[in-house]
C-alpha cells in the first residue's frame, strides 16, 4: 500500500486495551473497539467474558442489563447468556431457545494489569503477541494509572506522542525554554517498532524530575526515548542524570501509552506513569497523577483536535504535509501500520476469494 492510499483505519488482528483490570468490578461495563459495541463481564470465578453489546432479540444493549451469577442477563427481556454467547434461559413462553439467540464473543488476555480484547479472527488470537512492557510488570517502578476518551484519529495521538519536540512549547512542566535547540534526536526503525530517541543536554531539572530530584544540581542530562509497538502501543523512558550516561539508578520516569480505536475519530487513551525512586510516597503518587492527566488532557489533547478540525480526513498524507526531521519516527510507524494493515485486507481477501472457489 503507498503512502497516501487509505483504505480502512484499523489493524484487526491485536489485542487492544480494553479496561484496567482494577476497573472492571461485578457490573458490566460497555466499551466500544474498533467500531464494535463490546460489553465486559466477570463470572463467578472472576473469569471476564467479552460479548458484542447487542442481544439478538431487540438488539438492546447488555450493558444496560446485570450480571447474575455466571451470566449476563438482558435488561428488556430477561434473556440469559453464558461468557460462549450462547443463550442459556428464555424466560418466555415454553423456555424455547432459537439457534439464532447466540452472540459473538472475543478473546480476553490478561497483561500488565490490562484487560485486553483481540478484534479479529478467534483462531489468531495468540497471547505471544500481547504488547511488551517488562517494568509495568514488575516491581522496580511505583506506578499510577489513568484513562481519557480524545475526540481524535488514534494515528493523530501516535504522531503526538512519538514527535517529543513539541514538549518545550506544549508542556511546561516536562521542559524548558531552548529544550529543542539542546536536543539530539534520531529515529530507528527495528522490524514493525519505531522508537524515538531525544538526547538534551544541560537541560534545567524539569517540574516532573524536580519531584524525584534529590541533588543540588540545577541543570543535567536528559533522555526521553519513546517505543511504538504497532498498532496503538507505546512507552517512553524517561531519565534525567549529571553523568555523561543516564544510568538505570538514576531518576527515571516511565509511561505506557496504550490507544484503542474507538471509532475513527475517537480514542480510549490509557496511560500508566511509573518512578524508580520515592517509593511509598503518596503526595508524589498524587501529583504525578495529576500531572500526567493534566498534561494529556488540558495540553496534548485540545492541540490534537485543534490540528484535526483543519484536516478534511484522517488520512494525513492526503493533505502533503510539510515535514522536518523530528517527524521521521512518526511517519515510520504510519508507513507501518498502513502496510500491516494493507497485507491483513489482502489475505482476508484472498481467503474469501478461496471459500467462494470451494462453495461454487
């Protein structure tokens, strides 16, 4: 597929995020993915279930109904499904239940304290290609989490979050005036992951490492390098140091970008925000918290819809941009995700093209 060619927004065959574990208690939670209406629900054994949102009766959503023991029940007509979307009660008439009262359901996997959902074919569904995020799993950074809905293009949020340069301008709190005339920046491409690497140096100790910042030092060494793991996923390593080198016990700060597709021209962003040092520390928890929404929220995600309201599409290398160097990592993973995207069409295509040979 070439670049400026757009045939459909999504990579159906990933996992996507679909609720923090700590998120989904005993009621059913609606969520929608990639255009689809899903609802969330936990069995008895907290086991969670993903079923399209719509009963086949009336199409009323079941998220609007409630969950009962191992099931979730309809709130217009009673009607009882198990987590393998087959009707199990008719509360109606003689207890019939017709072949065509079933659902579709979707894997779940669980990841990093992540609920995830895969969107395409059931039998591709493979855990292996779960997102990495080793410290997210582990125990050597504090954590805290966070989500908004952006009124934007998820390839609108990738641009963002892998072209760090507009940090200085947007951000205050993460840098400071002069931050992109001291930075080196370099983008690499390793198979379908893009990173971005920015190198500042005598960079002013930033409002974000001034929480962590235990020094006299009033100037170091910053690194921010930002991966993308196609199709939504993203971290950032964060790390600021007086040596030449930022060291792995130095003050660092990670953050997980995970984006899933709402619709085209909506996102669920969750985000998780983690430290290496001031363990235990509430007040840094809490400001930390607040400091990572407030920055996505009231910073990044009125300028992303801002640049969408001048846009006539999603596609935005219909509009020939005008590019400079910090915008090549962006640009990669476009390139990327078109092409994954354009050999997923082709095979599902061809595969159609197969039954029809062997039906005819």
């Amino acid at each position: 597929m070439q670049v400026g060619e757009y045939i459909v927004p999504y990579l159906k065959n990933a996992w996507y995020a679909a609720s923090w574990e700590q998120d989904l208690g005993a009621a059913p939670v609606a969520v929608t993915m990639l255009d689809e209406p899903i609802v969330l629900f936990r069995d008895t054994g907290g086991k969670v279930n993903a079923l399209q949102d719509t009963c086949p009766h009336r199409f009323a959503p079941l998220s609007r109904g409630q969950v009962r023991g191992d099931v979730i029940v309809c709130g217009y007509h009673g009607l009882e499904f198990a987590g393998n979307g087959l009707c199990v009660r008719n509360p109606h008439g003689k207890g019939v239940i017709p072949n065509a009262l079933h659902i579709r359901t979707y894997p779940v996997a669980h990841h990093c304290g992540m609920i995830w959902v895969w969107m395409g074919r059931p039998d591709r569904a493979d855990p292996a290609l779960l997102p990495s995020f080793p410290d997210l799993a582990g125990d050597r950074f504090t954590w805290v989490h966070g989500q908004l809905d952006v009124a934007a293009n998820y390839e609108l949020i990738i641009d963002n979050l892998l072209d760090l340069s507009h940090v200085e301008f947007l951000h205050p709190f993460l840098a400071s005036p002069g931050n992109s005339e001291r930075t080196r920046y370099r983008a690499e491409q390793r198979g379908d992951q893009v990173s971005a690497y920015y190198d500042v140096e005598n960079e002013p100790i930033s409002g974000l490492f001034q929480l962590l910042w235990t020094g006299d030092a009033q100037v170091a060494n910053l690194i921010a390098y930002m991966h993308w793991q196609a199709p939504t996923n993203l971290s950032l390593d964060n790390g600021m140091s007086t040596s030449a080198v930022v060291g792995e016990d130095d003050p660092r700060v990670q953050v997980i970008h995970l984006l899933t597709p709402q619709s085209e021209g909506k996102t669920r962003y969750f985000w998780a925000a983690g430290r290496n040092c001031a363990h235990g520390n509430d007040q840094i928890s809490q400001m930390l918290r607040f400091g990572t929404q407030n920055a996505f929220e009231n910073e990044d995600e009125p300028m992303i819809q801002a640049v969408r309201s001048r846009m006539h599409s999603n596609d935005l290398f219909a509009h020939k941009p005008a590019l400079i160097a910090t915008d090549e990592a962006g640009v990669r993973a476009r390139r990327v995700l078109a092409r994954l995207i354009a050999e997923e069409q082709a095979g599902e295509l061809e595969a159609r093209r197969a039954r029809d040979v062997l039906e005819a």
